[in-house]
C-alpha cells in the first residue's frame, strides 16, 4: 500500500468525528452546479461525512459515496439514518484513483475537496481518469481542489503555473493537531491536468479559493 494514501487515510480517521461536525452545509458551488439537473445514479468521490451526498439525493434515485475514511463513511452512513435518504445512498470505502464502481454508470458526479489530497500527479491524473470511466454518455461532473488564489497562501512562493504540496494542520478539541497533506494548485496547471485526463472540459474557473472544472463524459485518450 502506499504509504502517503495509507497516511491521508489515518489521518482522516483520527479526526472524523470532529471534521464532521463541522462540515453541515454543502459548498454553494455545489449546490450551483446541481441546481436544475437530475439524473438516475449520482456519484460522490471523497464524499466525507456526506453533505455533497445529501444534494445528490436530492436530484438522483440513487447515490453512491466513496471515501478512503472508515470514520468519515460512517458518519455519512449516520447523517443519511437521520435525514431520511438513507435507503437511497450505497457507501464504499475505496482510493479516488481506483474507485469501486462500474464503467458508464453515473449520470452525475461531484469530486471536490479530494483531488488535493492525492500524493502526486500521476494519481492525480489517473483519479481523474476514473472519473471519465464511472461516468454515463451524457454525464457531467464538478471537480475541485484547493488554488494558490486561496487567502491562506497569499504569501506562498507559488504563481498562477505552478503549485506545490504542503501539510496543513487539523486542531482537535484540546489542542492536538494533525497534519494533513495538500497538493495546491495553479489554476493553469489545475487545467493542465485535466487536459491530461480521458475527461472532457466544459469550463474552468476559480471560486471561494478553489479551483473547479465542470467535466463531461468523453472518454478521450489521455
């Protein structure tokens, strides 16, 4: 196993309870991106403790969430038991780039706030790629990751080509904290990777500190 993905995975079991308390509400440009579609089958890739989840219910028959965290999976499984959509979301344990689940499936998809956490391009790249194999002719996605436009890194030697990984502490209640791993990304080279991958690109754009693609099913050659 990977050392850098066992490591992200620990550490996010180390803090579920506490990261999941505090991440209630969906990200707007979650909610942008779902407002008006719909679909038979949703996909959620890190979906954590399953607020993005929870809006993909909201517009698919079914949904399914796929996190590396066992503490964060049942904690999606928990807020799914209390808000009623529980018998319409199916929750695996799994690697953003070796998703365990079927080719041309998903009608829609979010992938956000995951991609950063992968340990190096070439995973990067190939979770991407899982993205375009799961997703349905016609499917559309929304991907990602944390931007060196972001505030946090205003003084980071990074420029709009470039990006670079860093670690970032998680507090626990009592002081503790954990580090977790980043790679933040250049808007440009944020693109680039995903005119790497076999996903199509709608559009490209950053927000809140974030870069995000909207992504399409098209299965081209990477």
């Amino acid at each position: 196993m990977d050392r850098s993905r066992g490591r992200t995975r620990d550490v996010y079991d180390r803090i579920a309870d506490h990261f999941a308390s505090t991440r209630e509400y969906a990200w707007p440009e979650v909610e942008s991106f779902l407002d008006g579609r719909s679909g038979s089958l949703g996909l959620d890739v890190g979906c954590g403790n399953g607020r993005h989840a929870q809006q993909l219910a909201e517009c698919c028959e079914r949904v399914v969430g796929v996190d590396a965290s066992r503490g964060l999976l049942a904690a999606a499984r928990e807020r799914a038991i209390d808000r009623g959509y529980d018998d319409r979301l199916a929750l695996a344990q799994g690697d953003a780039s070796r998703l365990p689940v079927a080719t041309d499936e998903f009608d829609l998809a979010v992938y956000v706030a995951t991609l950063h956490h992968l340990p190096d391009r070439e995973s990067r790249v190939r979770s991407l790629d899982e993205l375009a194999r799961v997703l349905a002719p016609g499917g559309v996605g929304l991907v990602s990751a944390w931007s060196t436009a972001h505030d946090r890194f205003e003084d980071a030697d990074a420029d709009d080509e470039t990006g670079f990984d860093t670690f970032v502490d998680w507090t626990l209640p009592g002081g503790e904290t954990v580090e977790r791993f980043y790679h933040v990304y250049a808007p440009a080279e944020f693109e680039t990777d995903l005119e790497a991958s076999a996903l199509g690109v709608e559009t490209a754009f950053v927000s809140s500190g974030n870069c995000y693609s909207v992504v399409t099913f098209e299965r081209k050659t990477s």
